[in-house]
C-alpha cells in the first residue's frame, strides 16, 4: 500500500495501479481512506473512464469527498453519460462551490448539450476564472468547445488565458531546475537535471504551439468581430509567426507557412 503511494507521487501509473489493486485484495481490506481514491484517480489519468466510475461510484457510496465526486462526475462525462455526470458535479459543488475546476468541469459539462446551455456554460466559466483557473488542459478543451459553438471571442480570450499560463509554467520550470544545478552535488547530476528541464520546456514549446496556432485560427475567422478585420489579422500573422517555430511536424509547419503567407499578401 506504502509502495503504491510511493509510485502515485512519482506519477508512476501503471506500478501505482498494480500495488493498490494488490493491497485491496488483502484481507481484512486496509484501513486507508484515499487507496481507492487515489486508484480511482489512477484510473482517469490513463483514461479508463470505466474502471474510474465503477472505483469512484464505490467511494462516494463510502464517505463523502469532493475530490470523489469530482472524478465520478468527469469519468460519467467522458462516457456520456451527461445526466448522471450532472447529477456528480452538481454535487461536487454543494460540497464545495469554490473551487475553480469543479465550475470549468460544470462548463464543459453545458457545452456539451450545444447551443441550448451556452448561457450556463458562460456563468460557470466565469466563476471558473474568477476562482483562478489554471488547469490549462481543462481551459483549452473549454475553448475548443466555445469555438466549436461559434463563441470566437470567449474561445479566443480563454487561448490567451491558456498561453499565458504555458508562459508562467516555463518561466517557473526554469527556476525551479535552476535551483536544482545549483543543488546538486555532482557534474552528472547536474547534466541529468538539465536533461529533465530541456525534455520538459520542449514538451511546453509543443503545447504553446499548438494554443498559437489555435488563437492564429481564430483571428483571421472571418466571422469573429473583435477589433476589426485589418487588426484581427495583424494578430493572426503575429500568433502564425510565433507558432511555426514551436510545432510538430513539416506537413503542419507547411500548413502554417502558407496561410501566413496567404495572410501576409492580402
């Protein structure tokens, strides 16, 4: 059990499931209130939604927990299943409505009932950023899903939010690995620490890339009506030239190169 909670903080997925699914088999079953938590969450991170809501569903039926409920509601989501996934998240909520993943999740949940609850995805997207939102893999699929619907401005302010935030996350991870040479106590430890920093911005660069492009998309929509035709394409070249440099692939640097072209001789 000790072991399984050794792996789960390392974000070792796939020893951390192993060691719970091996501790819950003894018997009398162990006395830890977050085992099977911390299994169910296990779970949703390798996207198997369905062991997830059969783990969570056990939990909830055992002790009351936000973070239970959370994952009860988003594994239900991920399924389809909207109306029970609902009836999680708005009890989430009850237990705690300050928190802002719980409102972003409340978001994507309306989205994807369509354009019938685009007002009750704007409040809970609101209150989201208001309660400082920072989870930017939940805002990004939020902003997809407004743009998605045609909110072009609310998807476009929401991929600002998010490459900021990707911003924030580099600057705080160079720090952070700084802080690390400096500590280390060998040259080969110090070469493997900036092994781990280079690995994880150029995985950041990726994933700002990507928000780039999307933004790059967005502005030079025709149908978006924010600031005018002449300034949204500015901010189209400006998002594409940034953008090109930091994604994956020729056939989509490719793609990029000549819509800025495109761009740039209109």
């Amino acid at each position: 059990m000790l072991r399984g909670h050794a792996f789960y903080l390392l974000d070792n997925l796939f020893d951390s499931e192993e060691s719970y699914i091996n501790a819950l088999r003894i018997k009398p079953a162990p006395k830890d209130p977050i085992l099977q938590e911390r299994l169910g969450i296990v779970y949703a991170k390798r996207q198997s939604w369905t062991d997830a809501k059969t783990v969570f569903l056990k939990v909830c039926k055992e002790k009351v927990s936000t973070n239970a409920w959370y994952y009860l509601g988003l594994s239900l989501l991920r399924l389809g299943e909207l109306e029970a996934s609902e009836d999680a998240i708005s009890q989430a909520n009850i237990l705690d409505n300050q928190d802002a993943s719980i409102w972003g999740l409340n978001a994507i949940l309306c989205l994807k009932y369509g354009k019938q609850r685009l007002p009750q995805a704007k409040f809970c997207m609101k209150e989201a950023l208001r309660l400082g939102l920072k989870d930017t893999a939940l805002l990004e699929e939020i902003a997809d899903l407004f743009e998605h619907e045609g909110l072009l401005a609310e998807s476009a302010r929401l991929y600002e939010t998010v490459s900021s935030l990707i911003q924030s996350e580099q600057e705080t991870a160079q720090a952070e690995h700084a802080q690390k040479r400096d500590r280390a106590a060998s040259e080969e430890k110090q070469q493997s620490i900036a092994a781990c920093e280079e690995k994880m911005l150029k995985l950041l660069d990726e994933k700002h890339g990507i928000i780039l492009q999307k933004l790059g998309n967005i502005y030079c929509n025709e149908k978006l009506d924010k600031g005018g035709d002449a300034h949204n394409v500015e901010l189209a070249i400006e998002h594409f030239k940034r953008a090109i440099d930091l994604v994956k692939g020729d056939s989509n640097k490719t793609n990029i190169a000549l819509t800025l072209q495109t761009l740039l001789t209109r």
